[in-house]
C-alpha cells in the first residue's frame, strides 16, 4: 500500500477550472489533479467556494482512506523541455519555416507554442529564447 503524505498542502494551491453550462443554468467547478473533485454554483465565485470545500473533504477522504495525495501541479518544477512526436511532413515544414525565418526549430516552436496558449485563453505567454538551444 502506498504511503500517505502527511504534508499540509493549501486548497488553493489546486488548479481550479469553472465553465458556465448554460444547460443547467450553473457553474461546474472541476479540479483536474484530483480526481472526480468537482462541484458547481448559481455564480461563478459560489462555485469556487464550494470547490475550496470539496477540495477539502477530498484531501480528508484521501487521507482516511490511505490514498496518496498529489502534489499540486503549482508546487512542480518544469525543466522547460519535453518530447514531441509530429508526422515527418510537419517536421520538415517546420524545419523549412524555422530556416526561412532565420530561426532555431526550438525558437519558432516556443513562438508558435506560445502564440497557441494565448489564443487558447489559457494564459498569456512570452515567448523566451534566452536558454533555448541554437540548433535545429
């Protein structure tokens, strides 16, 4: 059986997403670290009071049950690099588009990446080049 985390971890350290569902008339709070923690309300801000309280009983409930606790994503350390896997014909339109701009693949990756996140609405991004790699 896997171990309990007996850290204190903050409710509000939980990535909290509320969406309006205009077929119920509510606001769904989801916490997506935790899972099946979700939870609504008639506003926006009552749906994410109830979410800091289902949150909590979550973290009760885990612990009574000896289920491990995740780590809030807010508390991990990102190394800014990751592995994508692409067909070959983006690869080399990429490669192409990177050369044509007189940029690294990694530079017009992060650029393009970035322009993506802010266009998402997930949050606003500035692209930083200063510890990419040079090379393609």
């Amino acid at each position: 059986m896997a171990k309990v985390r007996s850290k204190k971890v903050e409710v509000l350290e939980y990535q909290v997403n509320i969406a309006y569902d205009p077929r119920d008339g509510i606001y769904v709070a989801r916490v997506p670290e935790l899972e099946n923690c979700h939870t609504h309300g008639v506003s926006a801000e009552e749906a994410l009071a109830n979410a800091k309280e289902a949150i909590e009983l979550w973290i009760e409930t885990a612990k009574e049950k000896r289920i491990p606790i995740p780590e809030p994503t807010s508390r991990k350390k990102f190394s800014g690099k990751f592995v994508v896997r692409t067909p070959e014909e983006l690869h080399a339109s990429l490669a192409q588009e990177a050369m044509r701009r007189g940029k690294s693949m990694n530079e017009l990756a992060v650029e393009l990446l970035s322009e993506g996140v802010e266009e998402s609405g997930m949050m606003a991004v500035e692209p930083r080049y200063d510890k990419l790699s040079r090379e393609p």
